[in-house]
C-alpha cells in the first residue's frame, strides 16, 4: 500500500461522508480481491464513526453494476427476514450511499463501495476449535436459509460460471496448454494430481443436470474469516463479503466452509507437512450446517457433503495453480510462488480427505 493509495482512499471516503470530520484512513490487509480501508470520523456530540471503503477489482468484476445489486437484493432480503441463529440476532452488513445517494462512487481512482464498520468484532484465520466452527457453519447455513426464498434469477451471475468445476478445470487446461510463464514443467506433479481427479470436476454439473442438485442463490465465499464474532462473548455477529452471493450451488458453501475452517494450516502454509484436515473440525462444520439447512437440502445433496468438501477444496486448489501457471493476474500476491503455495495446500488438502474417507469407510465395513 504506497502513499498514493492512503491519499485516494482518503478522497474516496469523503465521497461518503457521513458528516463531521475524517480523523484518519488506514489500510486493512485482507482478501485478494479488492483493496480495504477504514476511516474514521469525528461526529462532535455523535461520537466516533468507522466506515469501511472498497476499491472494487474491475478486472475480476467486470460488472460493477450487476455486483452492487446484487448485494442490495441480498441485504435487502436478509433485513426482510428477522435473522437469527437459535435465540441471536445475527446483524446484516449495511452499505452506506455516497453523499449523492448512490450505491458506489465512480471516482478516476476506480470504482468505490462503503460498508458501516461492524465494531467490537474479530475475525479468524484459523479455527479455535469445534465449538466455533459449529458457531461459523450454523451462521452460514442460516445466511443461505434465509436466502431460500429469493428467486435466483433476479441476481445477476456477475462472474459466469464462477462457481462451476468444469469450468475451473477447462481453464486450467487452457492455462496449462498456453503455460505463459513457462512454469508448466516445475509444477508437473500438481498437474499430474489435478487430472488424475478430472471425473471430480463433472459431478457437480451431471447432478444439476439431472435436475438432482438444485440451483440458489448462495454466499459463495464460506471462509471462516468472512464471519465477525463477537469480541467480547465469542458468538457468530456478522456475515461479511456478499461479493459472490449469487446463483450456484447450496453445497458449495459447506465445501468451501470445510475447505478454509477445517484446514489444520494456513491457506498459504509453505510447510506443506502442516496441511491437512482436522475431522473434529469437520465434524462440527457438517452438525452447525445441518443445524440450519438440514431441512432444505435433499437426500442427493445430503450424501454428497463429503464429497462436495472434496470437489471445493479442489477447485479452489485448481483456480490457484491456473493462477500460477498464467502469471498471477487475478489473485493478489504477496511473494513469488504464492498461488502455488495455496494450490499446494488445497492439493494436499484433498488428499487428507480422500484417505479420510477411505478409513472411515473401511471402519465401517471393520466388523465391531
Ligand atoms: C477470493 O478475496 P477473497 O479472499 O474474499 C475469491 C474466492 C476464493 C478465495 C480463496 C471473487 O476471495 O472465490 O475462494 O479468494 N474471490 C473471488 O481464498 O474470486
Ligand atoms: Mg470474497
């Protein structure tokens, strides 16, 4: 973050100020995407105010406006339902107008969003352990339900097919083929991995097909740090990143949720022998999922919530190697070989889960 953009964040926030006077903007470090900073302002006798700023990726959102309106349908429709999870009120993340009343400020340094800052809350990158993952999954699962009834063709699809294995695959295979960087070679291993599993990636797409897999709007982006907890009591607050709510696939959230929250390391751990998946973890993930969703989803879908971890983690594993192999043009990187760091530890990820289900089901058949 150069000085340069502090100062466009400082402009962009006062295209939605609030009032008063901006004391400060800083940079917050996360997702890969987007660039976020927060300001604060000084409202005399109303206080203190954070917002939280977007500098929106164009280049990965190419429709600016389909984008911003699906999250007004989303939080729209999340604020017409009371949203609880057992006896909580979970809060809806609110997007602030700009000083005009629009939804986002079209500016020369890009296109700029603001959400109020959801105060007093922390977010995780790693589990503290099964009681917090039912928390994270139930929360989720909830945001979905409470999504159930909204038809999914009133949301745009603003990145086709984002959501589709086949489609992740075939852009790896383009990737590979083109192999712009000529890393193609160093990373035989992982391609050799990847399409070994080939058949994974049409499961998902054959069960939709046969009308088996139903299509709603989802969240599309489970990671456990898109939940703010409460600091103070520890619970589930807030749901963030409504950037992929849109029409996909249900169990795309319970994969992609088991992918991040029941990693035994970071997305990004170099030390691959720390990659893994913590069953305790997982365990709780699938009893908070269920929890709220289990009466929307059908036998097919309940059946395939393993396999659907498998498929996620994987074709987020894909999507980081296609990354690495085109020359790291769409998500941020922080070191050389960044991409192939993550899509190593999905790989092994998926490993981790294809021996787990084999023991668990040799342990079944194991006679008692
Ligand atoms: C990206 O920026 P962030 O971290 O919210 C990506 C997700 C991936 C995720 C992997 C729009 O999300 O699809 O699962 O990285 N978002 C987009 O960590 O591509
Ligand atoms: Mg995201």
């Amino acid at each position: 973050m150069t000085p340069a953009d502090l100062a466009q964040a400082e402009l962009a926030a006062q295209a939605f100020s609030p009032g008063g006077r901006l004391v400060g903007v800083e940079p917050l470090n996360r997702g890969h995407i987007h660039d976020t900073f927060v300001s604060s302002w000084d409202l005399g006798a109303h206080g203190r105010q954070r917002l939280l700023h977007q500098r929106m990726n164009d280049a990965v959102f190419q429709d600016i406006p389909g984008l911003m309106h699906n999250i007004r349908r989303v939080t729209r429709e999340l604020r017409r339902k009371s949203w609880r999870a057992g006896d909580r009120e979970l809060e809806v993340l609110q997007l602030v107008p700009t000083v005009g009343g629009e939804s986002w400020a079209e500016l020369n340094t890009g296109s700029w969003r603001t959400f109020r800052f959801v105060e007093d809350t922390q977010s995780y990158d790693r589990c503290l352990g099964p009681d917090q993952a039912f928390d994270a999954a139930a929360a989720f699962g909830n945001f979905q339900a409470r999504l159930f009834d909204l038809d999914a063709r009133g949301l745009v699809e603003t990145i086709p097919e984002f959501f589709s294995p086949s489609h992740r695959f075939r852009q790896f295979m383009t990737a590979l083929r083109e192999d712009r960087c000529g890393r193609a070679a160093a990373v035989a291993e992982e391609v050799r991995f990847v399409l070994d599993r080939r058949h994974l990636m049409h499961v998902i797409e054959t069960g939709i097909q046969q009308g088996r897999i139903p299509v709603r709007v989802i969240h599309g982006d489970t990671k456990l740090n898109n939940v703010l907890f409460d600091r103070a009591s520890g619970v589930a607050r807030c749901i963030v990143d409504l950037d992929t709510c849109m029409p996909g696939w249900p169990l795309y959230d319970f994969g992609d949720l088991v992918r991040f929250t029941a990693a035994t390391s970071e997305e990004d751990e170099q030390d691959l022998s720390l990659a893994g998946v913590d069953l305790d973890l997982y365990e709780a993930l699938s009893a908070g999922w269920l929890e709220t969703t289990g009466r929307f989803m059908n036998a097919d879908e309940l059946e395939l919530m393993p396999l659907a971890a498998q498929i996620v983690t994987l074709t987020v594993g894909v999507r980081f190697l296609t990354d690495h192999l085109a020359g790291d043009t769409y998500f941020k990187i922080h070191r050389e070989g960044h991409n192939l760091d993550r899509a190593r530890v999905q790989l092994r990820m998926v490993r981790a889960m294809e021996q787990s289900t084999t023991r668990t089901s040799e342990a079944a058949l194991a006679p008692a």
